[in-house]
C-alpha cells in the first residue's frame, strides 16, 4: 500500500501549494516590472529546482526559505536577461536559480563528523573489495566487505549522498563530482568550458562502467532531470527503493572518477 504522502492527490496539492508559495515570494518581491509575464511562466522552474534539491539537504532547511530564495533568483534573471548574450531564458534562469539556493545551502549545510567517518569506512571497504577481486563490489558485497546489514549500508550512503550533492553544487570542501550533469554556467570562461569537457568525457567513461540499472537510474536523475518519485513510475519499484538505488549509484560513479587517471 503506498504511503499517503506518496499519492498522486496529495502530490499535486503539494505542487500547487509550492507554487502558491513562490508566487507569493515573486508578488513581495518584484510583482508589476516588466518581466512580469517570463517571471511567472517560470515559477514552477523554482519548485522543480527546489524539489531537486530537497531529498539531498539538511533536514533543519526550510523549503519555503529555498522557494523564496529561488524566486528571487528568478526575478533576477527577468530583469538582467538579454537575448543577444544569453541561452534560451529557461536556461539562463536555471543557472541563477540554483545559484541563489546554493548560496542560501552554504550558509546553513555543513557534513556532521559522525557522516564523514562513515563515509570513509564504506570507501575503505570499497577500496579492500576492490583490490581483492580486481573489481568493484555490487551493494550484497559492500555491506559485506563493511560488516553491516544491507539496510544498513542504504542508510549510510544516503548520507553519502548527501555529502557528494553538496559536492556536485560546489557547497563541501571536495571538487564537484557530477558537474557535467548539471547545466553549465551562461557565459564560462575558456578554461573553464575546457576542464568541463574534460570532466564530461570522464564522467562518460564512469558512467559506461556502472551497472544498467544503476546507469539508468543515474541518467534519468541527473540528464532528464526526473525526480525519485518519477524515476520509481518508470521502473515500477516504491520511492523508497530508487532512494537507495540512487544513493548507491552515486556512491559507485563518485568512487570511479577519483579511480580515473
């Protein structure tokens, strides 16, 4: 039986809730310039990025603060877009969005030592597996290798996972894992776009090394930008189960590009 806050009526209340908050942020803000009508035809682009993000963040974060946060962000980008400099405004927006949510994240995420420590211990054990077998382990075999049930290795590479997203967005100590998934910056900078590349041709290669399931789970996250609950319609599995298949797979590809030349 699917929990109640899994069911499509309460989903789309909850969306349009989301909405009513970033509408609301948008009218405090900056409602009656002339961007008006790119600032609300954008609005659900706040709350996709915000839903994005939530699942991965502090429990201790408010959404309506990330909500408000991005719609100024939003606003931000109506007033400064200019057609002849920029990509499609959709994207342009993405990039400032997020940005006004990671600047808000940095202010309040931090990793509590008690994750780093797991963390490591799960590297370790990937690490001995890995040069025992001359290959990496499947999920069965890290949680054996670590000396935890299965659930268990689940419930600490969420919070893994947790650290590499802070990572991908530029907000732990550590270099972004997965930036190629996520869009480029508007106008980078040559050296920049070149070390992008070289990344992305890297991130290919990780990718082409994980398992189909978790290649899938991974492309269908971060490229066509579905959420967990989308991803678990399209595989047929609960949520729940592509959290930690998701945790996993990020897990494994963070743990292939640090094994890359």
């Amino acid at each position: 039986m699917a929990a109640e806050s899994d069911s499509p009526a309460l989903g789309l209340k909850h969306h349009r809730t989301a909405l009513g908050r970033a509408t609301a942020a948008y009218r405090q803000h900056q409602a009656g310039t002339p961007e008006e009508g790119l600032i609300l035809d954008n609005l659900p682009l706040v709350w996709h990025i915000v839903r994005k993000f939530s699942p991965h963040v502090s429990r201790t974060v408010d959404e309506d603060d990330l909500v408000s946060v991005g719609t100024i962000g939003l606003v931000k980008a109506a007033r400064t877009y200019d057609p002849a400099k920029h990509a499609e405004f959709r994207t342009y927006a993405y990039i400032l969005i997020r940005g006004a949510i990671v600047d808000e994240l940095r202010k309040n995420t931090f990793v509590p030592t008690g994750v780093i420590h797991q963390v490591r211990a799960i590297e370790a054990a990937y690490h001995r597996f890995t040069g025992v077998h001359g290959r990496p382990p499947d999920d069965e075999e890290l949680a054996a290798e670590l000396g935890v049930a299965l659930e268990q290795l689940y419930r600490s590479l969420k919070e893994a996972r947790r650290q590499h997203f802070l990572s991908i967005h530029g907000l732990s100590e550590e270099g972004p894992v997965l930036a190629p998934l996520v869009p480029a910056d508007d106008s980078p900078s040559p050296l920049a776009e070149a070390s992008r590349r070289e990344m992305a041709e890297k991130l290919a290669v990780a990718i082409a090394e994980l398992s189909a399931r978790d290649r899938q789970i991974v492309l269908l996250y971060y490229e066509q930008e579905l959420t967990m609950k989308e991803i678990a319609a399209v595989l047929e599995i609960t949520e729940s189960r592509v959290s930690q298949l998701h945790a996993s797979a990020v897990f494994k590809l963070a743990m292939r590009l640090r094994s890359q030349p």
